[in-house]
C-alpha cells in the first residue's frame, strides 16, 4: 500500500511540475526558424507563454521575459507543428452498409483518444490532424478536427467547445472505385454515384428552405433532421466538404457539385490532379494530396505523379500534403514536402502545404499553421533542415508542452519502434530499450 501512495505522489508531482512548466515563459535561441508567415529567420528566438507564442524573430532583437527558462537550440531547425489534413488515427469508424449517403454520422463518436497511434503521429512532428471516417460510401460522415493533446475523452482534443451545436470538422464525401460497389443501395456506376448526392442535396434544399420559413417557430418548423442539417451546414459555408477523389474526371465531377450547391470542398488525394490543375485553380478548390514511394494500390490512382505539387503551385491552387495513414505512416509526413521538391515545388511552398496551407483547409489559419504572435505553441524542432533525409524530429511542443522528445527512451520507441510497439496487447521484448537501439 505504501508502494501505491509513492507512485501516486510521484505522478501528482509530475503533473505538478507539468502545469508549473505552463506558467513559466519558454525562450529559444540559435535555430534557424520557419515562421512559414516569412523568410526562414538565422538564429532566431521564439518565446512561448501559456500555451501561446509570445514574440518570435532575430534572437538578437528578442528579450527573455523575467524567470524564463532558456533552450538554446542552435544549429537545429524550429517550425510550426504540422497539420494532416487526412488521417484515420483513432481507431474510429463511419457509416455502415445500410446506405451510401451517412452525412449524420459523426467519426468523434468512435475515436479513442488514448490511441497510441496519437504518439506516433507526434513522433513525426504533427500536432493537428483532420480525422475521416472512410471513404467506401458516397458520404461516410463528418471528419473531426483534432490537437494532438494528451487526453483521456474526445471532448480535451476538439478544436470546437460545443460538440451538441457546433461544428467540430468537415464532411467526408467519396467518389470513384471505394464507393460505387455493385450491390444496392450503392450506386454501382459512377453517373449514378453524381446522382445519388444531387438528389440529397436537392431535399436538404428543401429542408432548407422550410426552416428558414419556419423562422425558429416550434409550430412551423419541419421536424428535426440530422442529415439534411448536416448538409444544410454545408450549403452554407459552415463545414467544409473533404472529397476523396482520384481520376480526372471525378475531380470534375466534384467541382461541378460544388458550383452547384455552392459548398466549400477539399480535394482529396486527386492522383490526377497535375492534369486538371488550371481547372482546379479556377473553381478555387484546394487540394491536400499524399506521396506514395511504391507503386500499386487501386487503378485509378494509376496515374498519380509526385510532380502534382508542383503543378498545382504552378497553376495557383492552394496545395498541403496529407498522410491518409495508416496509407502513409505518419512518422514519415515530412518527407512528403522533401519529395514535393524533389519533383519542383518551392521549398517555401512545400513547407507551407505541411502547415499553413492545411490550417487553411480546416479554417483554422488563426489558430495554428504558422508561428506568429498570438497563435497556439505547437512547432516542432529539428535536428537539421527540415527537408534533409537526415534530419530527425528531436521535440513536438503542443500549445507550450513538449508531448515528444526523442532524447526519452520511452518516447524514441514510438519514433523508431515497429509493429508491436504500436499494439500494446503485443509482446515486442518489453520494446523500449530493444527496438531504439538505433
């Protein structure tokens, strides 16, 4: 018993010293920062306070406030924590087989927010994500959107205070292959897949029209639909449209649905995307695309070319990466902007698409995305140049807290560790020390 109180001391110490850590300013120094809102800063400083970012530029110009702790990070690279703008981390869930079209279906309601799968996506320097239901229904369910924050219940990740009323992440839509299936009550064609959705959107219309008719009078007002509010959110602006979509023409497909209901929509994936890209420009439709290093996979994505970042930079489209993970393992997200590079995107642009760009896409540009006074501490500091092979993701701060540290055996498993250390029903030879030996 006496065994039991000491560890229960230790940790109310722990978290002690945690929330202490909170109130004292934190001052870096000597790293080359990444602001992404401008030109890289050569030893810069950045001063975080609270959860927030205080001041950053010139570490000569930058004054350490009274008591704050000093880390000198020279020679290392600091930037913004980053954002996946599609991840299936969470172990959660969409719609079932009983219909194509679920817009009432909500992936916060089936994520565990204890999931290890959350540690390892900071081990890869990511700090927010966009997580979906999947994508083998026309409409599978709304995304949430999520601060990877230590927590034990849903509600301590959301970005929104009101789960009941108010929005919490997009809506997840789904063209091609995953959701024509060829038994009812999919769609089994692609011409069919465009109908289907137009004809929900035409009720949600509708639905529309009569609440607005109603004027909140209980009398007058049609009975309350999740469905058709959902989509009524979308019609007007308020949750964005997140569409998995690969060939050419069902990315046309999309934006033509778009236009004509008038929703804001994310193109997902879009493996053709470098064949539309002026196209895609004009309808002013962003696009969060993945890099695949391997060949196969469905053959619609046949045609996915890692010059699409470059393309759609070129041609004036908004562009972030996505890891889609497990499709991509999120500890490897920030070779996707190496790789953009690779194949001639700008390194600015391709830093952006790894942060600000995807803040963007979930309307939270205010918020986080780029390291300016006001906005969250979440940045993620780097052992060299960010896009380099050999460069290691050292800390990940979320809003002032240093949730990863690779210096810490037991956060470097997660960085390093294979398929068990994700599995902890799995023996993996009491992984810590074995699989980071590296």
């Amino acid at each position: 018993m006496q065994k039991i109180w000491s560890v229960v001391g230790l940790l109310v110490f722990c978290l002690s010293l945690q929330l202490a850590a909170q109130d004292v300013p934190q001052v870096f120094r000597g790293a080359i920062v990444y602001t992404i809102a401008g030109d890289p800063i050569e030893n810069g400083a950045l001063v975080v306070h609270k959860g927030k970012i205080v001041a950053v530029g010139p570490s000569a110009g930058i004054t350490s406030p009274d008591g704050a702790v000093e880390h000198d990070v020279s020679g290392k690279s600091l930037m913004p924590g980053m954002v996946d703008t599609h991840s299936h981390l969470g172990s959660g869930d969409g719609g079932d087989q009983s219909a194509s079209l679920h817009p009432d279906v909500r992936i916060l309601d089936t994520i565990d927010p204890t999931d290890v799968q959350f540690k390892k996506a900071r081990a890869g320097g990511i700090t927010t994500v966009n997580v979906m239901p999947g994508s083998g229904h026309l409409m599978s369910g709304q995304t949430a959107y999520l601060k990877l924050r230590d927590a034990n219940i849903i509600e301590d990740m959301l970005f929104c205070d009101d789960i009941e009323n108010g929005v919490c992440g997009g809506l997840k839509m789904a063209n091609g292959t995953n959701s024509i299936k060829k038994k009812k009550p999919f769609s089994g064609t692609r011409a069919k897949s465009a109908a289907m959705v137009r004809n929900l959107f035409m009720k949600a219309r509708e639905y529309q029209k009569k609440v607005a008719a109603g004027k909140g009078k209980a009398d007058k007002m049609p009975p309350r639909n999740l469905q058709m509010e959902t989509l009524v959110e979308v019609m007007e602006g308020k949750r964005i449209v997140h569409h998995h979509t690969h060939r050419h023409d069902d990315i046309l497909t999309v934006l033509r649905l778009s236009k004509e209901f008038g929703f804001r929509v994310v193109l997902h994936h879009v493996s053709e995307a470098w064949k539309v890209a002026d196209e895609i420009a004009a309808a002013g439709a962003p696009c969060s695309i993945i890099s695949i290093d391997s060949p196969g996979g469905k053959l619609e994505a046949v045609h996915l070319r890692n010059e699409n970042g470059a393309a759609l930079e070129k041609a004036g489209a908004d562009v972030a990466y996505h890891t889609d993970d497990g499709i991509t393992d999120s500890r490897l997200f920030l070779r996707s902007a190496a790789l953009g590079v690779r194949y001639g995107m700008s390194r600015a642009k391709a830093l952006e698409a790894m942060t600000m760009a995807g803040a963007r896409m979930m309307d939270l540009q205010d918020q986080i995305g780029s390291l300016e006074k006001g906005k969250d501490a979440d940045f993620v500091i780097l052992s060299g140049d960010p896009l380099s092979v050999y460069s290691k993701i050292e800390q990940t701060w979320v809003e002032g807290e240093k949730l990863f540290d690779r210096a810490i055996p037991e956060h470097k498993k997660y960085a390093v560790g294979g398929y068990g250390v994700f599995r902890p029903r799995m023996a993996h030879h009491d992984g810590g020390a074995l699989c980071c030996e590296q």
